[in-house]
C-alpha cells in the first residue's frame, strides 16, 4: 500500500510540475508578413522564408522571450487578418501614415522610405534631375514610387513606364528600355549587391518617411514591449548588422535605422506616446 500511495504521490507531484512549467511558459508571438517583398521577405527553395523583416521579428521575440510564428499571405489579407485577431503583429514595413496610426498602434519607424534610382553599372552617375530630362524612369505599378514619378513628370521632364513587378522595373534598366527605375532605398541596394549589372545612383529621394510595425489597438502593453525591443535591437548595433547583412551597406549614423526615437509609437502621428522612459537592455 505505501508503494501505491508514493508512486501516486509522485504522479501528482509530477503533474503539478508540468502543470506549472506549461503556464509559465511564454506564449508565442503570431505574426503575418508578405513574403513577396524581397528584401524585407522572401521565400527560400527548402520553402521557409528570409529576409529583414524575418531577421527583425525573430530578434524582437528573442529580446521578449517569447517564441514566434511568422505566417506568409497575401498582402492584401494582412491587414484584415490583424483586425480578426488571427495575429499579435504584422511583420510587414507599413509606410507610417494618419491613417495607419489612426487604425493600429504602430511602432516606432524602423526602416527609412527613401527611393533611389537604379541604373546600369557602366553609364555615368546620375547626380541631377536634369540628367534624366526626356528619358524613361521605371517604376512598380500601384506603388508609392510610381505615384511620385508621375507627380514630378511635369517638373523633370521624363516619360514614367510602370511594371507589374520591382524585378520587371529593373530588367528594363538592363534591357536598355529604361535609363533608370525608381524604388525604394533599400530594395534598389538589395538589387545592386545580387546583381552586377545595375547600381544605385548617387541621386536619392529623402521623403522624410519610414516603415513600422503594427499591433492591434486592443494591445497597448505588446506594443510598448516589441517598441522597447526595437530600441534595444538599434541601441546594441543588431539593427545595423541585419541592415548590412542585406544590402551590403551599413546605414548611415543617425538613421532612424540605428537610432532609437523617443516616446512610444511613430512620432508625430495618432496613438504615439511621447512619456519618456528609461531603455532597458539585456
């Protein structure tokens, strides 16, 4: 009898223990991403996913503690699917805007939305507007490059020929249809290391605009925490490290990419919180 009663004692120990270690272990992160946005995200062949963003989210769950799912879909779902509650976050680099912070709670910025123009690696730098009066720009269809193409054709004098993908708008450079294509600041730098053919012009746009995350605005506390993390991710240099790492440049000193904004959120836009506090790393 007492070798029954200890060994069901013990049982009972043992499933309190295991009972106590389940709660108090941390509750994943379940994040959403558009793995068609090379190089925040991209797919690899083995069929997982690489890229800054990636890089960024599983750095922030690390510096929280807690484990994370990062779900590919459709750009287009993303943000209906956050709203439903099927995620914690968005791993995708919102374009920080009113409305945006009017809807989520978005992060502080974390990567810059400058453009620079792409161009082949054998003509001469484009350093002025004017060198492209009476040429043809490439752009992405329906993206934000293409908008401020066509605003300033009037200005600079030159034709806007859009594309379905980022990589059609460079093959055009390459193929000698276009003398340039516009994209974002990082993409174009991303394209210039993996191919030889194209570089970045010394010409770039500063549109004073930057990426962040979103969260839900029934979770102020996970807010705060992943905006905590992304300081301490730019304080400690990672943030550089994973810039470099993808387009084989470190950002500039002073860069929202390496440099922790105050407060809480986006700066100057709906739902920041400008309380100062104290950054805590570990």
């Amino acid at each position: 009898m007492k070798y029954v009663l200890t060994l069901a004692f013990s049982s009972l120990v043992a499933s309190l223990l295991a009972s106590t270690v389940y709660a108090a272990a941390p509750a994943p992160l379940h994040s959403g991403f558009d793995d068609n946005a090379p190089p925040y995200a991209m797919p690899k062949m083995d069929g997982t996913d690489e890229g800054m963003t990636i890089d960024m989210s599983n750095e922030i769950a690390k510096r929280l503690g807690r484990p994370i799912t990062l779900a590919p879909m459709g750009f287009a779902a993303l943000i209906p699917a956050l709203q439903a509650g099927t995620f914690d976050m968005l791993s995708v680099p919102l374009m920080a805007t009113t409305e945006r912070s009017q809807a989520f709670l978005l992060t502080e910025g974390i990567w810059n939305a400058d453009l620079s123009f792409l161009q082949p690696s054998g003509a001469a730098p484009i350093t002025d507007y004017a060198q492209l009066k009476g040429k043809t720009i490439a752009t992405n269809k329906g993206t934000a490059y293409e908008q401020w193409a066509r605003a300033k054709t009037p200005q600079y004098g030159w034709t806007v020929e859009s594309y379905g993908t980022l990589s059609d708008a460079a093959q055009a450079v390459q193929a000698g249809r276009a003398a340039a294509a516009l994209l974002g600041t990082t993409t174009a730098l991303f394209m210039a290391k993996h191919n030889p053919a194209v570089k970045v012009s010394d010409l770039q746009v500063k549109t004073g605009q930057y990426y962040a995350y979103a969260i839900p605005k029934r979770d102020p506390a996970l807010r705060a925490q992943i905006d905590a993390a992304i300081e301490c991710i730019k304080a400690d240099g990672t943030a550089a490290k994973i810039y470099q790492k993808w387009v084989g440049v470190m950002p500039l000193a002073g860069s929202i990419e390496v440099t922790p904004q105050p407060g809480v959120g986006p700066v100057g836009f709906a739902n920041y919180d400008p309380t100062p506090h104290q950054m805590t790393c570990h």
